[in-house]
C-alpha cells in the first residue's frame, strides 16, 4: 500500500468511493408496470398504489398499510391523530429531524431522550422516566436494525400512551423473525432514494387498527372524504402511480438486495474485528437490519484519531462517509426552544459516529479496502495528527 493520502500518498480510490447509490429497479420494468395506468390516465392513488399497499401488508404481516408521498408527511399524520395538541411525544434524539419536525407539525412537542451508546436505539429505560404528560412514545429504527420494539412498546402501554415507529431505515428489517412494521399502532417507513427499498420519494405506513388506517386514509386526502366537506386538516399526502410502479420493482428484488448489504455489513464487521478503537453499530444477536447505513463509532482513545479526523483522512482517499446522525436533534437550532436538558449519552455517540460507504453494486474489495484505510490510519495515527494540525482546511 502506498502512503496514506493525508500523508502525501495517491488517494485509494482516484475515481471517488461513494457514500451511496441508489439500487434503482430496471427502467423497463418500471415503464412496462407502469404503462397501463398511464396510458388510462391514471398518474395518482391509482391501481399501482393499492397493489403496493397489499404486498406491503401481507410481506408485513399487517392489516393495513397506507401509502404516502414521504415518510415525514405519514409520521406527521399519524402523530396528528395520536398525540393530543400540546402534548410531548417522547423520541429519540439520536435520530433524523423528520422525527421531531413531525411532531411538531402536528401540534405536540417533542421530548428527547437518550439513545444507547452500543446499539445507538432508543434508551428505553431513560424514556420511561420522560413520559409524564406524554400521548405518544416512539422508537427510531435506526439505520435499519430494530430498536428492540417490544420493550419499546411495553414502556409505552404500561404509561397509557400511543406507541409509534419511525422505521423510515426500516422495511425488511425483523426482530427476532418478527417484520419491523407489526409493531406499535403504527410504524412509518420512508422509500426515499437512500433507503434500500425506494420509490424515488414516497413512504408506507403500516397499521394494525382499522380506525386509525382509516384516518390516515383519509388524511393523505385533505381529510376529504369525497364529498369536499373535510373532517380534519389533511395534507395531499398521496403517492403517485408512477412512484408505486418503483417501489414494486423495488420491492420484487428486495430480499436480492438485503442478503447484499448483509453480506457487505458481515464483511465489514469481520474485518473492523481487528481494527483497536473502531466499534460498528451493535445489532441484537437474532435482528436482521437492513444496513441501510453501516455506522461506526470511532473511540478516540483506542484509536488515536478523532471522528472529524477520520473522516478527513477517509475524504482525501476518495472515500465518502457521513456522520449520521449528528448533530442530534435535541442540539439542532430548530429545537433550541424547547431547552432540552443534556443528553450525555447522545452526545457522546454524535460526536464518534461515521457511516459508511453500503451500497447494493458496491464492491467487497472496496469494504476491505476502506477496513486497510481504518487500520493504516490507527498505525499512523501520530503522523495522521500532525499532518491535520499542519494541513490548513483539513478538519472543516
Ligand atoms: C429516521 C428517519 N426518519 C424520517 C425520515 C424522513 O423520510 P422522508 O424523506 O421519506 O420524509 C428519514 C429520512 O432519511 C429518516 O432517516
């Protein structure tokens, strides 16, 4: 291996090493799926869309799913019809805003808690003091592995509130053989392009009440029934037929793409085995996740270098990562309001996560490659320090 790149090397990928790209279906079985709804005129909430939503129940295991136009626009339906205006809706922190802004949007407030610094899901037991005045506890399926969602769910009903998912990382993914989306009153997943099942942008929401499915139905539609006199302040929500026909394509070659990405996470995970410092996101023996992010948490002190560091060093071999999910939400502006006390634990994961490049075409050579970057750069870690310290511009 040549030197690193920090150090005066040739980057290890010249031609760049992508975060992600998105496993798109065939196009010509997208346009062939596609064709008779739209040579019918049938462009929205057509055939396509229903097709989908059934296939998404049965793989579930769920009465009902709903399609919508975002993960984000489902959660805030679904939080409008459980949380009760002004009340907390007890999240994570360490997740995606959409969680929050979700909440938000629907008339609650977002509560934060502390996430659990192996697994990085949902402290359950911090949640379960933060539910006074609560209507509604969620857990984030993060980065596609379950966030143990009966415990979740058991905390939840026990303190008499509504129990949701964001399981936007999360289709395909099963907790101990169980899909993740039979869980909770409703669990939400997102197909937005990064998400290994993908519509291009869209989103499912999976419910087990008919009541509270119905609603959702109905809110995806201004709340309008069919008769223009509306029941409630719904959004246009509504998945578009040409959306429905990828996401079917996407999801005939789902459990294709998975097996990928777990044999790519295993290797990684092997590989990082050697690797003093470098702790990949722990799944509970039993899980699948999706992989829909392969995360690390880079502990500075037994690996000599700090996340911002390894990142850099990473960038100038073409290797793209993102640092997921930082900064966490209870420390984004939009939240500075609500003056949420520390998060210690949170904080801590934030500031050592970096995700790695898992993408469906994706080479294994290129995992191992990375996992060889990973370990020269602890090796060199003194001079790795010393080139950043020098190197104007390095850490941003
Ligand atoms: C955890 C989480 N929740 C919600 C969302 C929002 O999904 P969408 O972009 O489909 O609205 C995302 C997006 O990546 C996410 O990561």
């Amino acid at each position: 291996m040549t030197d690193l790149a920090l150090l005066g090397g040739q980057p290890a990928f010249p031609e760049g090493l992508p975060f992600f790209r998105p496993a798109t279906p065939p196009l010509e079985r997208v346009t062939a799926r596609l064709a008779p709804s739209y040579e019918r005129g049938v462009l929205t909430n057509g055939p396509l869309v229903r097709e989908l939503e059934a296939a998404a129940a049965e793989r579930l295991g769920v009465p009902e799913v709903v399609a919508v136009a975002s993960c984000t626009a489902g959660l805030m339906l679904v939080f409008q019809a459980l949380a009760r205006p002004g009340t907390a809706v007890v999240m994570p922190s360490f997740t995606f805003s959409a969680t929050a802004h979700a909440a938000r949007w629907a008339g609650a407030v977002p509560r934060f808690a502390e996430c659990d610094a192996a697994s990085c899901q949902l402290d359950v037991a911090d949640a379960a003091i933060r539910l006074e005045g609560a209507s509604v506890l969620v857990g984030t399926h993060v980065f596609g592995a379950p966030c143990a969602p009966e415990e979740v769910e058991k905390v939840g009903r026990a303190a008499g509130l509504a129990v949701v998912f964001d399981a936007a990382h999360g289709f395909g993914a099963t907790r101990a053989g169980r899909p993740v989306g039979s869980f909770g009153d409703a669990e939400v997943f997102s197909l937005s392009p990064t998400k290994p099942m993908t519509a291009g942008e869209g989103g499912l929401v999976a419910v087990r009440d008919p009541e509270l499915a119905a609603r959702i139905r109905l809110g995806v539609d201004y709340g309008n029934p069919g008769d223009y006199d509306t029941r409630f302040a719904g959004l246009n929500a509504r998945m578009s037929e040409l959306h429905a026909a990828v996401a079917l394509e996407s999801l005939a070659e789902l459990d294709e793409h998975l097996a990928i990405r777990r044999r790519l996470a295993a290797r990684y995970q092997e590989a990082l085995a050697a690797v003093p410092g470098v702790r990949p996101q722990a799944v509970d023996p039993g899980d699948a996740s999706t992989w829909k992010d392969f995360t690390v948490i880079v502990d500075e002190e037994a690996y000599g270098l700090d996340r911002d560091t390894v990142a850099a060093a990473l960038k100038a071999e073409g290797v793209d990562t993102r640092p997921y999910f930082h900064p966490p939400v209870h420390r984004q502006r939009a939240y500075a309001d609500l003056g949420t006390p520390p998060l210690p634990v949170t904080d801590w994961v934030s500031d050592r996560v970096v995700s790695l490049p898992l993408w469906r075409d994706m080479p294994p050579a290129a995992v191992d490659r990375v996992v060889e970057l990973l370990a020269r750069l602890h090796e060199r870690a003194d001079a790795v320090r010393a080139a950043v310290g020098t190197t104007a511009g390095v850490r941003s």
